[in-house]
C-alpha cells in the first residue's frame, strides 16, 4: 500500500488568509450628527490665517470696499448660499446615505443635497439657485464636493464678500475624531478673484440633546426693520 503525505506550506496559507480582508473596501466614514463651527467666521478676510489676504481683482476689491452692509441678502430672508451656510454662525444636521448627503441648516431652516451618484445637469448654469447644485463623492477618508450654479445673489459672509455666476466651490469633509470634521472650501470665481483661495474651518460635534431650533426668518424678523444704508470704506 502506497502512503501520499500531503505536505502544507504555512507561508502560503497566511498569505490566502490575508486576501479576503485586504479586499475589503475602506469604510466609509459617517458624518451624521449635529454640527457647529469652532469660531466666528462672519468676516472672512480677518478670519483667515495671519498673512493670508483675499487675492481681489480689481473690480472684486472695488465691490468689496464699497458694498453697501445694509443690502445683506441673509437680512432680507433669503438663503445665505452653500458655504456660508457652513461658515455661519448656526448649526447643522448632516444625514448621510450611500448615495445622498443632506445638509439642514438651522439658518433659515433650509437644506442642501449632495448627490454623490451624479453629475451636474448640462444646462445647470441656465438655472442657478442660491444653495446652487452639489456633487461629491469619497476621496479615502474625506468627502469630496463640488457645486455650480450658486445664485450671485448670495454673499459668502456678512461682511460684504461677493460673488459672481462664475463662482466654482470646491469643499472637502474630513472626520478628524469622533467629534470633529475638518472643513474647507475652495473659491474660484475669475471674476472677483485672481486665483482660488482656501478657508478651513473645524466642525465640533454640538452635545447630546442639542437639536435644531426653528428660525422662520420672516416671523418677528427685526433685522430688516433696521437695516439702513451702510457703505464701509475697507484699506486695500
């Protein structure tokens, strides 16, 4: 009788029991939550690290050192935009689901979607909206998004910082901890700035129980009632 000894080899066999979960795909990391700014980012420009200056084309800096403070679009009850949204000084639910991240603002008790399974509509630009039109998608372990069509109605803070239609966001999500995101968005808009520019901004996670408050702008607004003509002459 013929005796087969089988003969197994361990390196082999670790190397097998390793591909299943180097094969697994990353997780995707969860932005769900209730979220808040970490300072005051009303002003832009001063809230930008020491050194840093908006790069202004002439005719931005010129709408800039002579915007009138009294024409705030966010005063008058209209949506503040997408980033602002952000930057501003009320908090945010994020909801996330594998092909869709909604945003609710307290601010004005408005939304944004990020489709993250789509592309901008060809004839996006032919109807800008003042949260405009998002896509994103994973970038590892950041979220990646991408929105056009911003109505230049919208300023991107209360300071007076203006926008044209050709304004282009770019903005990156990036769980930083359990309780914190890193946010940042980059401007590109050829016709108030010379070259893109960046502004980052942690996210803490607000406590347990904290929940979005209704804000109806239109309901007991005082803001408006106040507003009068307030043109402000900024140094270069």
């Amino acid at each position: 009788m013929t005796t087969t000894i089988l003969v197994f080899s361990a390196l082999p066999l670790a190397i097998v029991s390793a591909i299943p979960a180097l094969a697994q795909p990353a997780k995707t990391p969860d932005l769900t939550g209730l979220w808040d700014g970490v300072k005051a980012t009303g002003d832009l420009a001063r809230a930008l690290p020491a050194g840093q200056k908006i790069p202004f084309t002439p005719f931005g800096l010129e709408k800039y050192k002579n915007v009138d403070l009294a024409t705030n679009p966010n005063g008058m009850c209209l949506p503040p935009g997408p980033s602002r949204s952000i930057t501003g000084p009320s908090p945010f639910q994020i909801v996330q689901s594998p092909g869709v991240v909604a945003i609710l603002f307290e601010n004005h008790f408005d939304y944004r979607i990020i489709y993250l399974d789509g592309t901008h509509p060809a004839d996006i630009a032919d109807y800008p909206a003042f949260m405009g039109h998002s896509i994103g998608k994973w970038d590892g372990d950041k979220l990646v998004v991408d929105t056009v069509a911003i109505n230049d109605r919208t300023w991107l803070d209360s300071n007076g910082l203006q926008h044209s239609d050709k304004l282009h966001l770019t903005e990156t999500f990036r769980k930083t901890g359990p309780d914190m995101i890193h946010y940042a968005v980059t401007f590109d808009d050829p016709v108030y700035f010379t070259k893109p520019w960046t502004f980052d901004l942690d996210l803490k996670r607000q406590k347990k129980g904290d929940r979005i408050m209704e804000y109806v702008c239109e309901e007991n607004e005082k803001d408006f009632k106040a507003l009068r003509p307030t043109t402000r002459k900024v140094s270069e």
